[in-house]
C-alpha cells in the first residue's frame, strides 16, 4: 500500500551580505566592448533581479569580496580555499533553514534527512555535519544528493515523498544549501558574466510527512529537452566550479514548451489551463518568460517565482523552495505544478495540493 505525503512547511535562511550591485559595478568594468558593454547594461536592468546575498564577508571597511581584504581581492582562489569555505559556510547556513523552520512545525522524532546541494563537497558530508550538530539518533537514514543543479529541490522532495509512501512513520527533514557565490570565475566574455549575474546564496528546509498538513505531495515527473546537454554545464576548475549557462537556454526551454509531447511531459500531463499554482524555479527572468508564454499564464501566475527572483536571485536547488515557501503562505491550490529546469536540459517536476 501506498501512502499520502505532505510538504508541511519551508524554512529558509539569505546571508546579510547583498552583492548584487557590486558585481555589476566589477563586472561592467571588465567588458572592453562598448557594444557588449552596453548590452550587459540592458540585460544587468531588465534581470528582474533587485539582490543576491553572499556568505562571503565584507572586506576591510564594508566594502564587497572585490576589494581589498575581501575573499577575491588577491585574485581567483583555488578550489582548496573556496572548499575549505564551503565546508565552514553551508552547515552554518543550512542549520539556520532549519532552525526557521521548527518556528513553524515540531522537529522532533526525524527518521530521515534528505540533503540537496552542488556548489560544495567535503568529507565527511553536511548530511553528517548538520546530522551532528542537531544531535540526531545515529540510526537516522541520511541521502546526500550533489551536482544536480536547479532541479535538485524536485529530487530531494521526490525522494522524500518515496520515502513517506512506503513508510507511513517516517518524518522527513529536507535540506537545500547552496553557496553559489564561492565560484565567482575571471572572465571578461558576455556570456559567462551574464549567467553568474543570475545566481546567489541561500538554504531551505522542509519536513515531509504521511501526516495531513501543507501541500499533499503528487506524481513525479522527468523528460529531457533533445541534443542540448551543452547548454547548461558545471565544470570543476582549479578554481572553483565554472558554470556554463547558455544564452540559448530561453529559447530552447520555449521551443522545448511548444511541442505538445514535451509540454505535457513537463506538466505531468495536466493541462496548463487546468494548474492554479505555478511552483517554476526562478532561473533567470527570460525562463519565466518563456514557461508563461509558452503556457499562455495570466501575468499573475508566475508571482511567487519573479518575487524569489527579484528577492534572492537564482539560488539553485534553494530557489524552488523558496518559491514553494511562498505559496505555502498563500491561497489553497487544488492542481498545482512544482517544475525547474537543469543541466542535461532536463525538465523535472511533480504536482501538489493543499492539503484537504
């Protein structure tokens, strides 16, 4: 038998630290071109971003990670430096999600913990950093999923959820922490500087229960957009993770939403006119605009993913999250779909509803 599962409440944690502007000023610095320099202009403008927030401290007087004594003052740091800062960093973050989210739900009793994060690795793994520091039982069954990107909060809420079907007892602490700012990489090229413009820090935590309560958890769903597993790419350097985000992702994703087989593989088969919450990971102003237009939305269903993105900018797997956590504050939904897009181009997905 098969049991109900039940996203009962998100808990999120944002840095203090906003580098949104000082990034565009380095950034825009770097660009010899002033054609490309004024495009970069545009695109910084019309981003939809307004912050992104970064663990990374202030350096000396205030001032960003750029200047003097701050952590890219003296150059790209190696990849040693920026782990060492990652292994420090995202326990303290991802321990502050949840300390959010026991303000809203008891916490007591986890019997699994389900850990999503690609901008780090170290060993032991913060499934058993942050599983220590909780003082969870030893016998606490712990999942560590890593390098997926974007769409990692649909797996580790998708495990979850397998999890509480086929053990009515379990109590599920999910945990999202992503540090995207300790890969910042020394380019002066368009492309590249416009796809780090898009991404920040942030964690989130959720419990997943068979217990009635939130959004009742549905059917998960996958497909993959054809011959575009270039577009979207992490590269472990010497320094750091290099990300590779294509300016065709847009127009792939709609071309993508324009096949009736392709779009309804990533609803899940539910027709668009039929959904009343849109939960789609904030990866970029342009792929909001390519879901709404491709889906024909009203200007107000993607709400909760530009304000996300306005807020906190592309957080990777957090993102998702805290768009759920938006819509958790809001009004019922009786057929929504959670969906985000990441590297291979995959499309990954479920449906949710509040709970009755």
């Amino acid at each position: 038998m098969a049991y109900p599962a039940y996203l009962h409440a998100i808990g999120t944690a944002i840095p203090d630290h906003d580098i949104h502007q000082p990034f565009i000023d380095w950034a825009r610095d770097r660009i010899d071109d002033p054609r490309a320099a004024k495009l970069f202009d545009r695109m910084a403008a019309r981003s939809g971003i307004a912050h992104r927030w970064s663990v990374l401290a202030r350096a000396r007087d205030g001032g960003s990670p750029i200047m003097p004594g701050g952590f890219y003052a003296e150059g790209m740091p190696g990849t040693a430096a920026r782990m060492a800062l990652y292994a420090d960093a995202a326990p303290a973050l991802g321990l502050a999600a949840i300390d959010a989210l026991r303000r809203q739900v008891a916490l007591d009793g986890i019997t699994h913990l389900v850990v999503a994060s690609c901008t780090g690795f170290v060993a032991p793994g913060i499934d058993q950093i942050i599983a220590a520091r909780l003082g969870l039982d030893p016998g606490v069954e712990r999942l560590l999923i890593g390098f997926m990107g974007c769409y990692a909060a649909i797996t580790a809420l998708r495990s979850a959820r397998h999890i509480v079907r086929s053990e009515p007892g379990a109590r599920v602490l999910v945990l999202t922490v992503e540090l995207s700012t300790l890969h910042l990489q020394d380019h002066n090229a368009l492309e590249p500087l416009l796809a780090m413009l898009q991404f920040g820090d942030g964690a989130a935590a959720a419990l997943v229960t068979s217990e009635s309560g939130g959004f009742a958890l549905g059917r998960p769903f996958a497909t993959t957009l054809a011959d575009s597993d270039g577009l979207i790419r992490w590269t472990i350097t010497d320094h750091g993770f290099a990300m590779h985000l294509s300016g065709e992702v847009p127009a792939r994703i709609a071309a993508g939403l324009a096949d009736p087989a392709f779009a309804a593989a990533a609803t899940g088969g539910r027709a668009p006119s039929a959904i009343d919450g849109w939960a789609v990971h904030a990866g970029g102003r342009s792929i909001l605009d390519a879901v709404e237009h491709a889906f024909d939305l009203p200007p107000d269903a993607l709400a909760a993913s530009r304000g996300v993105l306005r807020d906190y900018g592309n957080m990777s797997s957090t993102t998702l999250m805290a768009v759920l956590a938006r819509l958790l504050d809001g009004p019922p939904i009786q057929n929504g779909v959670a969906l985000a897009f990441g590297p291979g181009l995959a499309a990954e997905g479920f449906g949710f509803a509040s709970a009755r």
